[in-house]
C-alpha cells in the first residue's frame, strides 16, 4: 500500500469522515435497442407512450430511434438506483407492443447503415441540433458504430465527504479548484488501470455476422463453420476496440487530464479546426445540415473516451463551459458493457466493485500524465480488448513488462482496504465479496462474462444472434411480469405528460433561426482556446 493511499485511509476511517462513504452519489444511464419478435433492429418512431425523447427526465434515445437510454436520477443507494432501472423498464415494456429490448451491447440483426434510423426530436432549434449532429456521427464513422450499446455510470463522492478533505488539505485553493483537481487524479488513475474493468467486465467477444457485412478489415475470426458469428478467441469487449467508439481521426487528439483549461483548451480548439475529410458533408448550405460543422469534433461529445468529466450544463450551456464555469461535479465511467446475464444489464455486485474501484482511484497518489504514458494505456487496452483471456498475457505497467494476472492480483490486493472500509460504513460485508468475486476472474478466466457468453454459444451449438436473442426474450418476460406500484405507474404516466407539454412548448418558442442558433452555440468555445 502506498503511503498516500494509506494516509487517505487512515483519515476516512475516523468517525466523522467514515460515514461520508455511505453518501457516494451514482447515476446510471443504460442503452438498450428496440428490437422486433424476430430479432431486427426496429423501424418504429420512438413511442409517444413513452413521453417525448427531448425533454423526458428518465427515458430518452441516443444515436438511433431505435436506441433507448435510460437514466437514473442521483442516488446515493444502490438497490433504489438499480430499482429504478428496472422500474424503467417495466413501464417501457407497457408500451412496446411485440418489441422488446436487445440485451447485449453489441447490436442484433442490422440491414447496413440505412437500416438504422437516426434519432429525430422534433423541430425546435435544440432538437434539430441533436439530429444534425447524429447525423453528422453517421457521416463521419458510419451509423453500425452508433447502433452498439452501453451503460455510463455516473460516480461522485458527496459534498459532506469534500468539505473534511478540503479543510485537510489546508484550503490551499477554492474548493471547488480543489475538487476539479482530485477528480482529475481519478480520472488520471482510471485511464491507467480501466484495462482491469474491460478484463473482468467486458462482455462483448463476439458479434453477428451482419455487422460485418461490406467491412473486410475487421480482424474477427468466424466462430464456426456456418459464418453467422464472428470473434476473438480471447476477446473481452469489443465495443471498445477497433469496432466501437474508436476514430482514426481522433487518434492525434492528444488530450491532457492534468488540469482542467488544458483539457478544455484541448476539446475546445478541436471543435473550432476545420478537419478536411469532414469539408465535403454539407454544413448549412442551403439550409442542409448534415453536420453541425466540419471540425474535428462536431461538439466535445465526439470525443470517445472511456471516462469523461461532467458538470450539469444550464439551458443552452455548452459542457465544456460549464465546467470551466463550476468545476467537475462528477465522473462518467464510459467503457462498461451490457451484461446478458441480469436483466438490466448491471447488478449490485458491480456496481459495488466499480465504487470499489472509483475510491481507489480517488485515494490512490496520480501523478501527472504524459503523452507517452498515455500511448502505454492505449496499448494496453487495446491488448485486453483483444486478447485479454490470452494465457500469459503481458501489459507494460511502466516500468517493464508484467503480465495481466500479476499486475491485476496487485491491483485487486491494494483495494482490499477501500472494499474493507466501504464495508465498515455501510455495516456489511458485501464489499469485500464483490472483490473476492473479481479476483477469482483473475484465478479463472472462465468465470468472465467474455468468456461465458463463448462458452454458451459453443456448449448449445448457437450463433451469438441466437445467444443474445434468448436472454432478450428471457428478460422481456421478466419485465412483462414484473408488477409496478400504483404509485409509481402514476409518477412515469406524469413525467410522461409534462415532457409532451415540455416539448410542445419548445416548439412554439424561439425567434433564432437554426444557423443564429448555432452560432451563438459555438461562440461559447472561443474564449475557451486559450487557457493552456
């Protein structure tokens, strides 16, 4: 155990610091595709049962009509935010008719890009500037990438917990400052050891043959001889490798998280710097919109990441300013899969490990980063991706070669206090079995959820279509079956109404056009180019 770490833990464990730890805020917004009966990406307008997709506080869409987010409020209980989820999605089963909700992150059976509509919101200016940038995501790396699904989990630690550190560390700076800062060591730590979570979370070794289609440069292996699956034989979770969330055009992007104006200087010049591959798709000409710009990045967004710095924007507030403008307010974790195995694709015993992991990240000294350390991280989760179930498997942990099992037996060791104390605040052992249930992945590559879904499809001699198609239907049942309180039907029916209305008054207000709109939108970035 470092001294850092061990010094932050000697301090949490006083009493009046130790029940901060039962106040750690979590958020969970989780994608799911509409599917029809028999297994194709559904064609259907979003269901107006389920309130309008804008303005809907808990159920919305993402790249595609046909992708569902659903979203958690703030929470400070795991049962009550994973209840919530399943609430969700018992209310939306009400209203889907014969579809039902594809349960793996990888998509179901796709016809190309056509075959995936683009999310519309309807014609106020804001909802414009969501379909234009869909659309310009679809330009820029086609819509297959956009149909892939995940889960974002939102972590903070709570106020009560920043105010004890702040006064210990001796109030060298404003709070806020302070907090911006801790959290960018987090994030600092994460990206160093976010291969761990691929490895022991990831469940996306395979997909469907018709993802592929048109693409032969996938480096995917066919599972059998009948060609309706394709995989990598030690893969964890393909959505994040060359498949999903990746841009070659973003690979030069180097973008710094050792203090916030450069990360914001970073995203904000790459969303004012015209790309030349991007110069051809229509840009407003003729009022055909079919990008928001032709920049690097459209909006920061666009930059993929697998965890990002937050801050709750204002009306019509770009991101990047309102964290200049507050500070981070949390963190969104961006690389876990859709797990088959639970019905909302996450349970307790993960959520658990990832504030486990979360603290440490926290807790755990961060020193600053650079461009080629960050080249290393790559690399390393590209390996895991990949290969991450390989026997033997090396990652260069910076001082040399180590292999998986080594380096994460040594991860897993060091959080044993944070699991130990989280448990100590919370009156339960829980934690600490979550740890011991991942560091048993390590011993047994086997008992990963990579592995399994592999496992599945060679034991029933079934394509991934077929493996994910019956969990689908396994859940859409559950939830079919799952009864909601008279109270709690009322409230989604009420969130439903205000969002129609909440949407119908947007359409009849603002005198800006769309191109005004939009300017004034991007002139928030200008000032914020040159705080390197």
């Amino acid at each position: 155990m470092s001294s850092q770490l061990q010094k932050e833990l000697q301090a949490l464990a006083q009493p009046g610091a130790l029940a901060t730890l039962t106040g750690i805020n979590r958020g969970i917004e989780k994608e799911s595709l509409r599917i029809t009966p028999a297994g194709k990406l559904a064609q259907t307008p979003h269901p107006e049962a389920l309130g309008s997709a804008l303005t809907h506080s808990s159920i919305t869409t993402d790249y595609s009509e046909a992708l569902l987010e659903f979203i958690t409020p703030v929470n400070d209980s795991i049962d009550s935010s994973l209840t919530k989820l399943e609430d969700i999605h018992s209310f939306t089963y009400r209203h889907l008719d014969e579809e039902i909700l594809w349960a793996a992150s990888m998509p179901c059976i796709v016809a190309g890009d056509e075959g995936i509509p683009v999310a519309q919101y309807g014609r106020s200016n804001v909802a414009r500037m969501k379909t234009v940038y869909r659309y310009g995501l679809g330009h820029r790396y086609g819509r297959l990438m956009q149909a892939i699904a995940g889960i974002h989990y939102n972590f903070s630690m709570p106020d009560e917990f920043w105010e004890q550190a702040w006064h210990a560390s001796g109030k060298t700076t404003s709070k806020a400052d302070y907090i911006t800062g801790r959290y960018l060591g987090l994030i600092r730590n994460f990206r160093r050891y976010s291969w761990l979570l691929i490895y022991l979370f990831g469940a996306s070794p395979a997909v469907c043959a018709s993802f592929l289609r048109g693409s032969e440069n996938h480096g995917l292996e066919p599972f059998d001889g009948n060609g309706k699956s394709f995989h990598l034989p030690y893969g964890t979770a393909l959505r994040m490798g060359g498949l999903g969330y990746n841009s070659t055009a973003q690979q030069h992007l180097n973008v710094c998280y050792n203090s916030l104006e450069q990360y914001v200087a970073t995203l904000s010049s790459a969303i004012g710097q015209s790309h030349s591959a991007y110069s051809a798709i229509p840009t407003g000409e003729n009022d055909d919109y079919q990008q928001l710009n032709d920049s690097l990045l459209q909006i920061e967004n666009e930059f993929y990441s697998p965890i990002r710095p937050k801050r709750v924007a204002q009306s019509g507030e770009a991101p990047l300013k309102a964290l200049m403008r507050g500070g981070i307010e949390y963190i969104e974790v961006r690389c876990v899969d859709i797990s088959p195995f639970c019905p909302v694709g996450i349970d307790a015993q993960q959520v658990r490990f990832l504030d486990t992991f979360l603290l440490y990240c926290l807790l755990e000294d961060s020193p600053p980063c650079n461009d080629e350390e960050q080249a290393t991280q790559a690399s390393n989760l590209e390996a895991v991706v990949n290969r991450g179930r390989k026997p033997g498997l090396q990652l260069d942990e910076g001082n040399g070669a180590v292999t998986l099992c080594d380096w994460a037996d040594t991860l897993l060791e060091s959080m044993r206090p944070v699991a130990k104390l989280l448990d100590t605040a919370h009156g339960s052992t829980s934690y600490e079995a979550s740890l011991a249930e991942q560091s048993a992945k390590v011993v047994d590559p086997a008992l990963t959820p990579s592995a399994k879904i592999l496992q599945e499809m060679q034991e029933k001699g079934l394509p991934f279509f077929r493996v994910a198609m019956a969990y689908s239907e396994q859940w859409a049942d559950y939830f079919h079956k799952r009864p909601l309180s008279d109270e709690t039907l009322a409230d989604f029916e009420k969130e439903t109404q205000r969002s129609l209305q909440a949407h119908a008054d947007l359409e009849q207000t603002g005198s800006l056009s769309f191109s005004e709109y939009l300017e004034h939108f991007f002139a928030q970035y200008e000032n914020l180019r040159d705080l390197h």
